[in-house]
C-alpha cells in the first residue's frame, strides 16, 4: 500500500504542474516525482502493441531506476561531507558506471525510438516537380 501511495502521489505532482512553470520540489518529493515518471514509462512502454518496444521500455525503466539510485547516492555522498579532490576520486567508480548505465538508456531509447519511426506511414515527396526535365549548366566555349 505504500508503494500505491508514493505512485500516486509521484504521478500526481508530475502530472498537475503546469509545463512550463517551475516546480519547488522537495528531495523526498522530487525522489518521488521522478520514481513517478518512472512507473509511468514502465506502465506506458508495457501497453505498447510491439512486443519489442514494450521489453525495451520495461528494460529501460529498471535501468533508468539504477541511473536514480545512483544520481541520489552520488548526489548525497558529495554533499554530506568536505568536499575534497579524495572525495570526489573515491566516487569516480560510481560516476562512471552512472555514466555507463546512462549510455545504455539512450541506447535502448534510440532503439525504441528507431522502431516506432519504423512503423510510422512513409510520407512522400511532393510531386510538383516531377515530369520536369533537370537542367544542365551551360557549357562553355
């Protein structure tokens, strides 16, 4: 019942800020919102008709999961203590496999992408310059 509740309530700040306007999130709100929009791409990507795009987008969100864990971690590790160039080098692993898991994201959403602009109708050129003849330039003398 917990978990419905953050959920609800993650969706629910997602959902009813204005697009443009700022929002003063909380951290514990702002973990929340952003595990919202998670839930929202897993519930949306597992709806799809496409069997692919529906294990890609489920795949993704669990990544995307690791890439928030990781983000907070990082996030509350430099900021709860002196920050120091042996600090920030004791998390250099973190930051990389952040980054890593990161690239595998965009991966897996550019393969979504690509497959969904697959299906898409193609739109054809217009045909008003069809039957005209191109011109060659002129040779010279």
């Amino acid at each position: 019942m917990t978990k419905k509740k953050i959920r609800d309530t993650a969706s629910t700040v997602a959902r009813t800020a204005k697009p443009d306007a700022p929002i003063n999130l909380t951290p514990v709100s702002d973990h929340e919102a952003r595990l919202g929009r998670l839930h929202d791409y897993l519930t949306k990507s597992l709806k799809k008709k496409d069997a692919l795009e529906a294990n890609l987008g489920s795949i993704n969100s669990g990544l995307m999961r690791v890439a928030l864990w990781l983000d907070e971690t990082i996030e509350h590790t430099i900021e709860s203590g002196p920050r120091s160039i042996e600090r920030i080098e004791s998390l250099l692993p973190a930051i990389d496999t952040q980054l890593r898991v990161a690239r595998q994201v965009d991966r897996f959403a550019q393969i979504e992408i690509r497959s969904a602009e697959a299906r898409k109708p193609k739109k054809f050129a217009s045909n008003t310059n069809m039957g005209r003849m191109p011109t060659t330039p002129a040779l010279p003398d």
